[in-house]
C-alpha cells in the first residue's frame, strides 16, 4: 500500500513539473513570437529563453501559491496563475529584449 502511495506522489510532481514545462514553454515562447514589433524571426536563444523563463514562472508561481497556502495542487487556480505568470513574464522579457 505504501508503494502505490509514493508512485502515486511520484507521477503528480512529475506530470505537475512536464504540465509547467509545457505551459510555460508554449507561452513565452509565443510572448516572443507575436509580440508586436519587427517582422524579422527571433534567435534560437531568445527563444529559448523565453520558454525556459516561462516555465520558472509557471513553476515558481504554482509553488508560492501553495506554499502561501492560496491553492492546493491540481486545482484551477493553480493552473490560472501559471499561466498568467508565464505570459506576464514572457511579454515583460519580450519588450525588455527588442
């Protein structure tokens, strides 16, 4: 019993971390992508920075949510202020960066 506990603990934080992964990568990525300005293409680096600083917000701000005791893990909430985190910091860097 205690083994399918911890397999069950185990497969939330890691479908939480690839869920995070692809929440934040997808939206500051595309924070960049159509981020009104020139036409040209955006760098492979730039790009991957914006994913990679999207997925840290999403991820921190779904851990502060929670160490803040504002959400429990796999609710909404928690979803909406990942994503909101992630699209604030993808179009902050976005109109730091061009």
């Amino acid at each position: 019993m205690v083994i399918i506990d911890l397999m069950t603990a185990l497969m939330g934080v890691s479908m939480g971390f690839l869920a995070f992964l692809v929440i934040g990568g997808i939206s500051g990525a595309s924070a960049l992508i159509f981020y009104p300005g020139q036409a040209n293409r955006p760098k492979l680096e730039k790009l991957l920075l914006a994913a990679f600083l999207g997925f840290v917000a999403a991820l921190g701000s779904s851990y502060l949510g929670q160490y803040f005791a504002l959400f429990q893990s796999g609710q909404m909430l928690e979803w909406l202020s990942a994503i909101f985190a992630s699209c604030l910091t993808g179009c902050i860097f976005t109109a730091l960066a061009k």
